[in-house]
C-alpha cells in the first residue's frame, strides 16, 4: 500500500501487488483513500488498520465466492492518504482507476471528499461503494456508479431525537453547527426533527469554519438557557475549542450533545467529557456482525465506542462482500447492478437497502460517556435506565 504522493510506504499494512493478469482474475482490488493526515485524519486514521484486517479474515476464509469464475477469490486493498483535501482525494482515485486497476471503489470519510472522489466513479464506469457520505447535493445529479449505506443527512440523527422524546426532561436545545455542508445539513434535519417532536430550538447558529473564539456564540447560549446544547461539527479541534471554551465561560446545560465526538474529543476535554451525549454507528449486541466487527476493531488496535465512523465502515465491507458474491463475477456492470440491490440484515436487526437515489437506511446509535468512555444508550429501554443528565457538571 501506498499513502501520500509522496509514495510514503506502508507495505506492512496493505502490500502492493502487480496488475491484474488477462483472463481470470487472481484477486479483487478494492482502491479508496483514507485520512492519515489533515484535519480530518483524528477520525478516520486507524480504518487503514481496520482495511488490512478486513482483508486479513476475508481472505483468511478462502477469498470471496465468484462463480463465473468457478471459484473463491482474495481481496486486497489499495489505499492512499488523501491529507483530507477534494483535489488530493481525486487525484487518488484517478491514480487508482487508471494505474492501480481497482474492481471497485471505497470512498473516503466526508461528504466534501466524497464529492470530488465520485467524479472517477462516473469517468471510469467503476463501481464506487460510498462511506460517510449522505449529504443531498452529492445525489443531486443521477450517477448510476455510487450508492451510500446511510440515511440522508438530515435524517441521520432520527435514533437520537427518537431516544430523547422517550427520555424526558428536556423541552429547550441550542444547536451550534460548523460551516460545512454536512454539519449544516445535519443540523438543519435535527431541528426539524424537533421541533417536530414537540421540543423548542431556541438558539441554532452557523460558525466558520476557522471560528477559535467562541466567546459571543457562548454568550448567546447562556443567554437562552437552553435545557441542552448540541453540537455537529466533523473535526475534533472544533468541537473541543468550543466546549472548552463553553465550560470555562459557565454554559452549563443539563445535557450536552456532541454528535461526532470520537476518542480524541473525550481525551481532549478530560474528566469534562463525563455524561457528554453523542453518536455511534454501532451499539452493544450479541449477532454475528457484533462479535465480528469487534474482532476487526481489536484487530485494528482500537475499540468500538473509539471511533464513532467505524461501523460505518463494517457496514460498507459487509456491502461489499455482499454485491461481489451475488454479482459473481468482477464484470463492472453486473457488480453494479448488485451494488443497488442490496438487502442485507445488519447488527440483527438493520435492513439494509438503497433507495432510487443511491441513498441506504442506516443511522447512528445515541451513546454517553461514563468512566471516560462511551457506553449504548441502544435500545431505548436499555438507554433509558443508564442515562444520566449532565446536569452543568464538568
């Protein structure tokens, strides 16, 4: 594997291979890019690990099924660090399309990158199974060649809002979004949603994106005296200069949501991070993609509740596998064709499917820091009994 066009190594990981041979395949090449640097890089960077083990445990067990080949073959990865930047991420996947001969694409982390890594997909007719990438403009334009494994952004916080109208306790929110597409996309959903539940946003505002000083966004806040502050912003420096930021200038809400708030957010506010309300794209349970994807974390060198963004990726291998076996072959059309029709059964109890957009069903779970990790707030009647409200403590 290669990260970086500086050609930077990695060859323990995910070992480079020579193109594929006329005739039968002798493996499938699977090419995305994935954050190793940037600001996105506090997110994603361990799923390159999380790739290799994926490929590890496919591979470990035969390969996957290809009957018009009469046989099972290897996957193997090809990733590149795309330094969380649009025209970095493209090239890659141009890189990927052109030299690395891939099958099939996986997109990177972001709706942004997404946007600019698609351009291939439609180019070069590959499939290109999409990740963390659900924002509306992105499937605004018809493109036979991506699909998406979740909800629309603005949809993508139903469980939480589900979850809070059970809780009680709460009628008032303050809702502080990052100027970014998603985050301002999410944000919006999240009020409707609401509101339509029968709570009350009192404050909801936009911040650059560069934002450092938060001082009059707090006082705002304070000045509502919201009952809980949420906040949707991707990059952990965001998130931890505001709540810093808000704790030091006496915001005390009786709940405080964070719903992108992987491992560095809870080390960078400390004991402060306790109760703090956010979002994983998995919760505890017993099925078979329970016990495997905690095996391909441990694999990996983290846990679960560490990166919230990690079970998205399990969904897209699962996806992957899927379309592939019931394709049979590496033809790109019939491969695409399986990629849309996609009905898989997740986590026991997730339907997986695409609608006519490209868009899936799946969508995060509710979760709370306790002892300085996240613990499930899924089911509900399981959450309910183990929430506890911030109640201004930090």
């Amino acid at each position: 594997m290669l990260l970086g066009l500086a050609g930077l190594a990695l060859a323990a990981l995910l070992p480079a291979g020579a193109p594929q041979a006329q005739g039968t395949p002798k493996e499938i090449v699977i090419g995305g890019t994935i954050s190793q640097s940037g600001p996105l890089q506090g997110i994603v960077a361990p799923f390159v690990k999380l790739a290799k083990a994926w490929e590890d445990r496919v591979n470990a067990r035969g390969g996957i099924p290809m009957k018009a080949y009469g046989k099972s073959l290897p996957i193997r990865f090809v990733i590149y660090d795309d330094k969380s930047d649009p025209a970095t991420t493209l090239s890659f996947y141009e890189r990927l399309a052109t030299v690395d001969k891939v099958d099939v694409f996986i997109g990177p982390f972001s709706s942004g990158l997404h946007n600019a890594a698609l351009q291939a997909s439609v180019s070069h007719k590959i499939p290109f199974f999409m990740v963390e990438g659900n924002d509306p403009f992105l499937f605004k334009d018809p493109n036979p060649w991506r699909v998406t494994g979740l909800a629309p952004a603005d949809k993508e916080q139903t469980r939480m809002v589900q979850f809070l109208s059970k809780l009680g306790g709460l009628k008032t929110f303050a809702i502080l979004a990052r100027d970014n597409l998603h985050e301002k996309e999410s944000a919006k959903g999240l009020a409707e949603m609401l509101s339509q539940a029968g709570f009350q946003v009192v404050y909801q505002e936009t911040a650059p994106a560069d934002t450092k000083d938060f001082a009059s966004i707090v006082l705002a806040m304070k000045q509502k005296n919201p009952d809980a502050v949420v906040v949707e912003a991707l990059a952990p420096p965001s998130n931890i200069q505001f709540l810093k930021q808000a704790r030091e200038q006496g915001l005390n809400p009786k709940e405080l949501f964070v719903s992108h708030a992987p491992v560095p957010v809870i080390k960078g506010l400390g004991p402060s991070s306790e109760n703090m309300v956010s979002m994983l794209y998995s919760f505890d349970g017993d099925s078979a993609d329970h016990k495997e994807f905690q095996e391909l974390c441990k694999a990996a060198g983290f846990e679960p509740w560490q990166y919230s963004e990690a079970g998205i990726r399990y969904r897209a291998y699962r996806r992957i596998e899927d379309a592939l076996e019931r394709a049979g072959t590496l033809d790109k059309e019939a491969v695409r064709k399986a990629m849309w029709s996609t009905d898989l059964t997740l986590f026991g109890e997730e339907q997986m499917k695409h609608d006519a957009t490209g868009f899936g069903t799946d969508m995060p779970y509710p979760v709370q820091v306790h002892d300085g990790k996240y613990v499930s707030l899924w089911p509900i009647e399981k959450g309910l009994k183990v929430h506890r409200f911030k109640d201004g403590k930090w």
